[in-house]
C-alpha cells in the first residue's frame, strides 16, 4: 500500500507541481505544466514522462512509415509499460541491485564497438542527433537494471527436468546446437577434365608444395604469390559445421585439429587442401584431474614463519626415511579439512587451488613427495597419488541443453513473474 508518505507527496504534486507561477509585471499567469497520472506502490507516474515517450514513439513511427495506433491506445499502453518499468525499479532497489559506473561504461563502450565507433564518437554522434548523451547514458543504467532483475527473478522459477534434457539432446535441434564449427580455409588447383597421368601426378605435386609451405606459415593467408604462381586458387569456405559441409572434406576433417593442413585431395575438379583456422561449440573436451594430499604447517600465534619452514622441513625429512605421510598429515598438519583424513584432498579440478599449490602438484612425480614449499597459508607438502583424464562431454552437453531450453522458456516466466508483479502490487490510475 502507498505510504502516508507517497499520499502526501502526491497531495503536495497535484497542488504545486500541477501549476507554476510566471509572473509578469502586471499579473501572474498560470499554467498547466505536470500532473500525477498514477501511484505506484511508493511512487508516483508522472504525465510529463508518458508524454515525452508517446512523443519518442510517434516519432519512430513516422520515420519508418509504420500505422499510427490511436492517442488514447498508445496512452494506455505507455502507461501500462511504465507502470511495470517502475514496478521493476523498486523491485531491483529492494534487493540491492545496483548497475555501477564502471558496468555502465563498458555497457557504452560496447555499444558503440557494435556500430563501429569509439566511445568519444559515439557520444557526437548522439549529440549530433540533438540527443543528450547523459540522458542516453541514464536510459541505458535503467535498462541494464531491468535487465537484471528480470533475469534474477525469472531464473529462480525455470525448472528443467533431466527428461527434458535428454529429449533436447536427442532431437534434431539438439544435435545441431551441440555440433562443432569449423572456420575453413581452401585452396584448389584445377585439373582439365582431360588431364593425362603426368598433369595429374604434376598438379598434386604441386597441390603438396602449397600444403608443406601452409604447414610452416601457419595457413594461406602470407601465401598469394606462391598459390598464385602454382595456378591455384584461394577460395575460404569460413564457418561450416560438419552437415554443411562438402562431403568430399567430412571424413578428411573428423581427423584433424585446430591449424591442421589437409594432405591434397582429389575431385573431379582437381586437388583441394583445406586448413583448419578455429573451431568453436561442440562439447567434445577433458580435463586433467589429480588426486593429491599434503600437510600443513602453518604460522601461529607461538610458531614464525620461519620456524614453521623448519618444522615443514623436518616432517619432509621423516616421510624421506620412510614414516607414514598419512600418520604425519594427522600428527602435524593445520589444515582442519583434511588432516584428520590423512592430508587427502581428494580429486581436485584446474583452478580450484592456490596457483603455487597447482603448480607445484602439476609438477610432481606420482607417489613422490615434494619439497617443502611456501603459500599464503604457510608450508606445504604434497603428494600425488593418481591423475585421471576425465571425458566433459556429457558434462557439457548437458550444460548447453539445459541453457538452451532455459531459453526457450525465459520469455514465458518473465510474462508471468510481470504478471503476478503487476497483480500483486498497488497501483492508483488517476
């Protein structure tokens, strides 16, 4: 419900903001200028506003010769728009949402990146339209926010069950989002249709030459006047996944990896090679996981830090004439997550521990301890016990499937999230 608050502000809007007093020498005029034309939960809608953006709107009609709907249609449906807007608004400063200067910057700058400007030139270009930037710049912050607390709020409510997931991966669309690109450079040398052996065994020498010198220039691009002089033809077929495809490359690209050059191969048109530039989607990866454990030694309130290197030293020394690092990890090591279960960290991801500690377990032989070493923490040592490369195929399948059908439903939750945020609110049309 609007606040006593709001009321009297609303109160105080329809008595001095409606009029204004210009005065004259003679006499005071009075003139017509604002109006409260709604309440929103704790704010207000002001006439000023709505008209300002049907004015926008007709304008953008008229430019691009679309029909003008009716004044009080496109009042009503203005008014609507900007009644959920300011729902949203107060929605988003409830939770603390905020876009900051810096977010609001590369926002801009990406913008004008898009239409191929710098920021400097996107800002006369506005100007130049007889635009205010700062106002454009404040429209943008606005929308970022909606944007996000849209997302924030529809997102909680879009559930996706693992049948979804698997009918998605197996139906027509899924296959195709999941299936690999390739950005594909070519080459061809022709062959006359009535080419005798010796053209034929002369044109593929040639059609090598050009692949060996792709080989070693990382591609054709630095090589027009040798493909040139070779009779060849530079032809890139850019970004193709595998079924749109020449079927004469389908089975010569399943075996080759990112800035590979095809040996030469032969159609009836002469002989191809293909370089492959990028490749981008597709799901097929893995990852390096190792399973590692160490102890701890940490500084405290009665052990320095160099105290704790000579300690660390020592236990290393122990496990060297063969003590038991399980039963030194529970001895000695500070760290209470893993001391208790012999200093075992279990199987541990990229990126998940301290850069130094990954480094140096990186590094490490298998079933060898390591030095001592330093981290923030205090001093390490650890020990490898197994890696494993682990298949992200089916882990990434899945990921894409799920951001993909989330998608296809995100337009319909948000419908309903600005549906029930409209009937649930106080909203006063005057």
């Amino acid at each position: 419900m609007a606040t006593n608050f709001v009321k009297a502000l609303v109160m105080s809007a329809a008595l001095t903001s409606t009029l204004t007093v210009l005065s004259t020498t003679a006499n005071a005029e009075y003139q017509l200028i604002d109006r409260v034309v709604a309440i929103v939960e704790d704010d207000i809608v002001l006439a000023s506003d709505i008209r300002d953006q049907i004015i926008a709107i007709k304008q953008r009609i008229t430019a691009s010769g679309g029909k003008m709907p009716a004044d009080d249609v496109l009042f009503e449906q203005v008014l609507e728009r900007s009644i959920l807007e300011n729902l949203q608004l107060q929605r988003a400063a409830q939770i603390g949402l905020r876009v900051t200067d810096q977010q609001l910057n590369d926002a801009m700058t990406n913008i004008a990146a898009r239409n191929q400007l710098s920021l400097a030139e996107f800002k006369a270009s506005v100007e130049a339209q007889g635009d205010s930037y700062l106002t454009v710049r404040e429209k943008i912050r606005k929308d970022l926010l909606l944007n996000e607390v849209q997302r924030r709020s529809v997102i909680r409510n879009i559930n996706i069950s693992e049948s979804e997931v698997e009918n998605f991966l197996q139906s027509e669309q899924g296959q195709l989002l999941l299936s690999p690109e390739f950005n594909i450079d070519h080459i061809l040398l022709p062959i006359p249709a009535d080419a005798g052996t010796e053209t034929k065994a002369l044109a593929k020498e040639k059609a090598i030459q050009l692949q060996q010198l792709a080989q070693n220039n990382n591609g054709f691009e630095t090589l027009q006047n040798q493909i040139a002089v070779h009779n060849a033809e530079r032809s890139p077929l850019g970004w193709r996944r595998a079924e749109n495809m020449p079927s004469l490359f389908k089975g010569v690209i399943d075996n080759m990896a990112t800035g590979d050059v095809s040996e030469p191969i032969l159609s009836d048109s002469g002989y191809h090679v293909i370089h492959i530039t990028d490749k981008r989607g597709g799901v097929e990866g893995k990852r390096t996981e190792t399973k590692v454990r160490h102890i701890l030694i940490a500084p405290n309130e009665i052990r320095t830090m160099e105290e704790a290197q000579t300690l660390a030293n020592d236990v290393r020394e122990k496990i060297e004439q063969g003590e038991d690092f399980t039963s030194l990890a529970r001895k000695y090591s500070d760290d209470p997550g893993s001391a208790l279960s012999g200093g075992d960290l279990g199987w541990t991801e990229p990126g998940v521990l301290v850069p130094i500690f990954e480094e140096t377990m990186n590094k490490a032989e298998i079933g060898v301890s390591s030095q001592a070493f330093q981290s923030q923490f205090g001093w390490h040592i650890l020990e490898v016990s197994e890696r494993r490369e682990k298949d992200l195929s089916q882990e990434r399948a899945a990921q894409q499937a799920r951001m993909a059908i989330a998608e296809t439903k995100y337009d319909d939750e948000l419908n309903n999230w600005l549906q029930e945020l409209r009937d649930n609110a106080f909203v006063d049309i005057k």
